[in-house]
C-alpha cells in the first residue's frame, strides 16, 4: 500500500506570489517572483502577514529523525545538508495564522507558545531566525516529505506538556514570540511615555529607537521592516488615545461611575438600616 506523503506541489501551493529567498546568506535576501524563489537555495515560506509553516532548525547529526526522539509529531517535510546531516524540519499549518497589525493578538500568542514548547522539544537552535529556510524544491538539499496532512495548532499542542512556556524575557523569545513580545512590551513603554511628547514626529522617533533597543535583545533579531510596522501600530494609537485630553475624559468617566457605585451602596446600605428599624 502506497503511503500518501506531503509533497512538492503542496509546499509551492501555499508560497505566496513574491517572497523572500536567496542562494547565499552573503548576498542578502530579496523579494522574487514564486517562479524565481522557487529555484533559489533559500526561502522564507511565509509572508509579512501569514504564517502556514513552522520551520525548525536542527544542527546535530541524525537532525532528520530529531522528532522520532523527542515524540513530536512527524514534519511535512525535512530538508537536509548531505554534507552534514544537519537539517530544517517543516510542519504546515492548516489554518495560517494572521500576524497583521491589526489581527487578533490570541492567535499569535499561542502559536508563539506551541512554537516555543516544540523548539526546546527538539533540541532546535534557539537562535534560528525561522525566516529562511533550506528549500525543499531545490536539489542542493536532500528533502524527506511525510505527513500528507497540514496540522491544526491543537494537534500541535496535544504533544506538548500541559503547561506551556510563558516568555517574559526578550533574552528567551525565539521565532514568532520575538513578535509578540516587542508588541506587547513596546506598548507597555508607549503607555509611560506618551505623555513626554507634543510633537507626533518626535514620539515616532521616539518610540522607533525604543523598539529598535528591544529588538536588539533578541537572540536573533526581527527585520527592520517588521520593527518598523509594529512602531507604527504603536506610536499611532497611542498618539490618538492617549493624549491628555483623552486621558481627563477617561478619568472622568471612571470618576464619574466611582461616583454612581458609591452612591448605590449608599442607598443599599440604608435600605438595609431602615428595614431593621421600620
């Protein structure tokens, strides 16, 4: 009987119309057409704002079979160096997850978490970018496709301790929890800070050389373009909510329902007095 195996046609499916990839880490990484990426070394299977592959990076002998080990479950597809037996491990996701802007931040989170749980699972290099990975399309690397179907995060996740890791530390954060944790920690900053400037110029800058200076405490750091895109989200909302008017109007509002709270248990309480006596 005929084992039905993920394949070459599946994985060139999902690339998007122009992605990232090169043949030498030396020269950089362009954008190309799918055509031209597909014939290239090196690729980044997902886009800006979709992730569909989690890639894990494997340098040790005998890296192919690293999930057997650990009793992870079967890559999609394993790429491999002939020369050294070192290789990327590839799981597809059947439902990609949005890391737009404006997406919902859960999502990314708790891929974040599964990506995070499986790396130390495997043993994987914590300082693997999870950009560019070894192309399985290209006859350099020596490709080992498995499992037909692309996997669901739960699936995932039913692998993993019932606990899953909690990254606070910048220091800790690989793969897409660089992500999350920038957002997360530079809107933190951008809460504090907002109030020190009137020039919206200014506070972009401002908070660009913020992230910039967290992005740098990353084992490997994002690319400038995704720094960018999160300080953008950031320096906009805070400048258009958090600005002193809108920061009396909020304190207003709160004092205001203090004050009808307040005023309730005041008049619960001598309901409950006046019953007694009456």
């Amino acid at each position: 009987m005929q084992y039905d195996v993920y394949d070459n046609k599946a994985f060139e499916g999902n690339l998007g119309q122009f992605i990232y990839a090169c043949d030498d880490f030396d020269s950089g990484m362009y954008k190309r057409s799918k055509a031209d990426a597909a014939e290239c070394r090196y690729l980044d299977p997902n886009s800006k704002n979709r992730v569909w592959a989690m890639v894990f990076d494997i340098d040790r002998p005998q890296a192919a079979v690293a999930w057997k080990d650990a009793m992870m479950p079967e890559p999609n597809w394993v790429s491999q160096n002939p020369k050294n037996a070192h290789a990327h491990l590839g799981y597809a996701l059947s439902v990609p997850v949005s890391r737009s802007i404006n997406s919902r931040k859960w999502p990314q989170v708790f891929m974040a978490s599964v990506e995070h749980a499986m790396s130390t699972a495997l043993g994987a290099d914590p300082a693997y970018s999870h950009r560019l990975t070894k192309n399985p399309l290209h006859p350099t690397h020596r490709t080992f496709y498995g499992r037909r179907d692309a996997y669901d995060l739960e699936e995932l996740r039913s692998y993993l301790p019932a606990e899953l890791p909690r990254v606070r530390h910048r220091g800790e954060a690989i793969g897409e929890g660089r992500n999350v944790l920038l957002f997360t920690d530079l809107r933190h900053w951008a809460y504090r800070a907002r109030f020190q400037y009137s020039n919206y110029e200014a506070w972009l800058s401002g908070c660009l050389e913020k992230a910039n200076s967290m992005n740098g405490q990353f084992q490997a750091s994002l690319p400038l373009s995704e720094v960018r895109a999160t300080t953008r989200s950031v320096a906009k909302w805070t400048w258009e909510h958090m600005s002193p008017a809108k920061f009396a109007e909020v304190q207003a509002r709160r004092s205001s329902k203090g004050l009808i709270i307040r005023q309730s248990n005041q008049m619960d309480l001598t309901y409950e007095i006046m019953k007694d006596i009456l």
